[in-house]
C-alpha cells in the first residue's frame, strides 16, 4: 500500500517485500524480477472487450475515468499501460498518495468527473474495492471475466459495447459453420482458454469462398473456406490463397497475417485458412462518396502504387517461381475461362461465343511473367480509416503467374460500367464525371502504372479490356449457376445471368475496337494485300 501510495520507492519495496517472502516461505527468495514481469506486456496488456467498451461509452456522450492503483517506476514515471486518450479523468494513486478502497479516492474521481454516486458505474475485479464504492452509492459490477462484465454493463446503460464489424452479417444458412467443431480446433491452435463465446459472422463481400469474422476469446481472426457442395474442377483453392499471402507478407506487400490453413474437411466440412482481423475500410462504391476530390485521386493513387508493388515481387526470392506456368498466360486464362463458363452455362449468350471464337486469334505476342493477383479490384483492398494507405489486398483465389496487365485492365472495369448497373456485384462510373470527382479516367490510370513500373504503354489496350470483360461474364456465370443450387456465398446473385450477358456485350464493344486497330495497322503497312487473306467469320480482325 505504501508503494502504491507512492510513500516508498521499487528498491525499498524489493527489499521489504523480499524479506516477508523469504519469512513467510522459511529460505531465501529472490525477487529482483518481480518487476519487470509485473510490468511486462503479457501481463499488463488491455482487454481489447474493454477497449471496445469505452470506444461505444465515448461515442454515446458519456465520460470515462481510469481509477488505478499504481506505482512509480525506478525511472520516476507512473506505471499506468493504457492509452491515456481513452479516459476523460485518470487517477492514479501514487500521485494523489492515496488508494483503492479508500473512499477519499473514489470521491476525488467523481469530482474530476463532475458526477453523482449514483450517476456512475464502477468495474473492478477485487470485493474490497468494490465494496467501498458500493458504500458512497456507485453501481459496481465485478470483472471475473471481461465479456460476461462488458454484457452487465450492456444491461445497465441499455446499449451495446461492442463494435460492429462492417461489412458482415449473420452467417446464411447454405455456408453455416459446425461452431463446436471450430470452437475446439482454434483453441488447440491458440491455446486459449478463453470463457467468452464464440463469435462467427459471415462477411458480404466474396462471391465465390464464403468468409467469416470470428472473435474468440481476445482473438479477432478471418475464416474463408471453399463452399460446400460439388464444385467446379481447379476453383476455390483455398490452399492457394494461403500460399501466396504467405509469401507476399515476406516480400513487403501488404496483406493479412495468416495463421494456419486447414485441409481437414472433418472440420468444419471443407478446407479452410485463417488470418488475423485487420479492421480498416473497403470501399464498395468506385466514386467515392463523401471524400474529397484529392482524397478520391489519393485513394486510387495509392491502389494503383500497390498494383505495381505486387507485379514487382522477386518469384525466386519468394519462393513463387512455381507458382504457375511461365509464358503464354492469357493463352491458357482463355481456354480456362471458356472452361469454366461451359461448366456452368445455363442459356446461349451469341456476345459470349463469338468472344470464345475472336480472344485466341488476337492474343498478345509479348507477355511479361510476374505475380498477378486474378480479381484486383477497389472492393478488394482494405483502406487505412484516416489515410490513402492499402493495409491489405484481399481475395488471392484467382491469383497465379502471368501477364501483369490483365491486373491493370481487371481493376478498370467499373470506369466502363454505369453506376446504375443493375444488381449489387459491381458499381460502374462510366455516367461519372471524372475531373469533378477527382478519379483518374481508365487511361490515366493505366498511364500512371505504366508510370510507376517504367514501361511503355502497350498499343493493344483493347484487348486486355475485353479479355477482362470476357473473364468477369464467366465469373458472372459461375455466380449465377452456383445461386440455382443454393451454393453462392453472397446473397446478392438474383440477376446474375443478365449481368452475364450485358458484361459480354462489353467485352465484345472492346474486342472491336481493337479490331479496326489491327485493321488499321494492316492497312498502312499492306494496303493491298491483306484484302486478299481475311478469314471469314473472324470479323472483326
């Protein structure tokens, strides 16, 4: 009580508390660590339920004070291991030379305050303290453990303590998760013994792994699975995802910590990963709204930057070199894409077989081979709350070696769709006007990753865009397809198959485009020969 009083210094107290120690156990012991583990993080580290508690008591309004029994430290500073901007009043004993229970301290914290005994609520983990509040008319709640304590004080101030997790929901019925069966694999994988709850909520985003949010205990982790059911051959690698964040953490580029990949199906009835939580923004919407135009131009700046960190991985330092096929990438992205929308079809879409006849007569002669994420788009990145940071890339399934310009055409499709796009999958800005919101148009953007990678622009742009149209149209599909057997991991599937044709459609507007570019191409250099070698049935081009 004296060290916490501050009428003592820590070697006085070493010396005093050593010699009681020693007299109470009969033999010398020693105590000179007792310190530095008493003030070790482990042990002195906030509960993140509490935390979150004082986030949501703060926003409501309310004032919240810290009342600690504390002590100097040999450097002469309090010990008190808390973010001090988390309370409006801090008290601590050893500067004020008194201590939990006397009553003096309690009624000090209140005047700071500017409350009534009866207006506040006091937590605490030890009787004494508590009873000493209770006896100056404070409501009091005994913290045994942190969750069942913040759900009493739910009760008390009549509104939730926890933070909601954006972008989630309560998990659907087709993707729902044995909690028993997980409940015991992450405790044997984190060695918790935590007696909270499991948590399991399913986020929105993600058409085609379904994916969790978990709290379990002090852990925030993500859970993204394959789906179950019969599923279409090569699709839905989980175990591929786990491989590639792995290795691009090691390489510098921003993505979540992953923790363990789980190829047991008796687990939860399909393989699975988990990463850490990383709480941040997704910006669903590609306009932006409510930022600023330099905020807007900042945010796609900073996606167009990541873009290029990731073409930019060395494959044989991180260990990728046999991460997929070296050369003749889109060649292969063609006859897969045609594949797996074969597999899935439903319906003739004529946009959809003259694109499967016209990509592998106009393919790229020069393909560079790097990193290429499959699915880069602004929806799959997770945005610093306060900053144009990327604090992580999402959603690796698509991700292999290859052509790294398919990336950079994949993350301009919303710049040729309306915003008015029909369904919820994905939002367009082509009725936008891009100078008044400060987003580059889709050829500053690819001008400004050439930029940032040192290479010229290629001529053939219009390819890209309609391979990547044609891409998205099979993805549509296999959307589609998988939502008439109650299979698709989103709720947001009830137009697909006309999203299927429309995107078609515009891959096929692309396609001749750069039709009458290679047309014209032809025509300055063989004005009067190559009339006589065009193929029928390849128009155009």
């Amino acid at each position: 009580m004296k060290l916490m009083r501050g009428e003592i210094t820590t070697e006085d107290f070493l010396q005093e508390f050593g010699s009681l120690c020693s007299e109470i156990a009969k033999t010398s012991v020693p105590v000179g660590s007792f310190f530095s583990l008493l003030t070790s993080e482990q042990v002195a580290k906030q509960f993140p339920v509490m935390t979150e508690a004082i986030t949501q008591i703060r926003a409501k309004g309310l004032r919240t004070a810290v009342l600690s029994n504390n002590f100097y430290l040999p450097s002469g500073k309090s010990f008190l291991p808390l973010d001090r901007k988390q309370f409006d009043v801090v008290v601590e004993s050893c500067l004020e030379g008194l201590c939990k229970p006397d009553p003096r301290i309690y009624k000090l914290c209140l005047e700071r305050l500017g409350l009534q005994p009866s207006e506040s609520i006091f937590l605490d983990d030890l009787g004494q303290n508590l009873k000493a509040a209770a006896s100056l008319g404070i409501h009091t709640i005994q913290v045994d453990d942190p969750e069942t304590a913040v759900k009493e004080l739910e009760t008390l101030l009549g509104f939730t303590l926890r933070m909601v997790i954006p972008n989630t929901g309560p998990v659907r019925k087709t993707v729902e998760i044995p909690r028993d069966s997980l409940e015991k694999y992450l405790k044997d994988l984190l060695g918790t013994q935590s007696t909270g709850p499991l948590e399991l909520l399913q986020f929105d985003h993600g058409q085609s792994n379904p994916t969790y949010y978990i709290r379990l205990g002090n852990h925030q982790l993500v859970l993204r699975r394959k789906p179950p059911g019969t599923l279409v051959p090569s699709t839905h690698a989980v175990e591929r995802e786990f491989r590639i964040m792995k290795a691009l953490a090691n390489a510098g580029v921003p993505v979540p910590k992953v923790l363990d990949l789980c190829e047991d199906s008796g687990v939860i009835g399909t393989p699975f990963y988990l990463t850490e939580y990383c709480p941040g923004l997704i910006y669903r919407d590609p306009s932006l709204p409510g930022l600023e135009p330099s905020q807007r131009r900042a945010i796609y700046t900073a996606m167009n930057r990541v873009l290029c960190k990731i073409h930019s991985v060395d494959l044989k330092a991180a260990g990728l070199e046999d991460y997929g096929k070296h050369g003749d990438y889109i060649r292969r992205q063609v006859q897969t894409w045609t594949k797996q929308y074969r597999a899935s079809e439903t319906s003739t879409i004529p946009a959809m077989e003259r694109l499967i006849q016209w990509l592998p007569l106009h393919l790229p002669r020069q393909q560079k081979t790097t990193v290429v994420h499959g699915d880069f788009r602004l929806d799959n990145l997770l945005f610093h709350p306060e900053k144009a940071e990327v604090l992580a890339v999402l959603d690796w399934e698509l991700s292999t070696l290859g052509d790294p310009l398919v990336d950079v055409a994949f993350s301009c499709l919303a710049h040729y769709l309306p915003s008015s796009f029909p369904g919820s999958l994905l939002r367009g800005l082509r009725d936008c006007d891009f100078t008044q919101l400060g987003i580059p148009t889709a050829e500053e953007y690819f001008r400004m990753y050439c930029h940032h990678s040192a290479i010229p622009p290629p001529e053939n742009w219009n390819f890209y865009m309609a391979f990547s149209f044609f891409r998205m149209a099979a993805i549509l599909q296999g959307v589609y397809s998988r939502s008439l057997t109650g299979q698709a991991s989103s709720a947001a599937t009830g137009q697909s198959e006309k999203l299927t044709e429309y995107v078609s459609n515009l891959a096929w507007d692309f396609a001749v485009k750069e039709g009458f570019r290679v047309f014209k191409e032809m025509s300055a250099t063989k004005p009067l020969v190559r009339s006589h070698h065009t193929q029928a049935g390849h128009s155009p081009c």
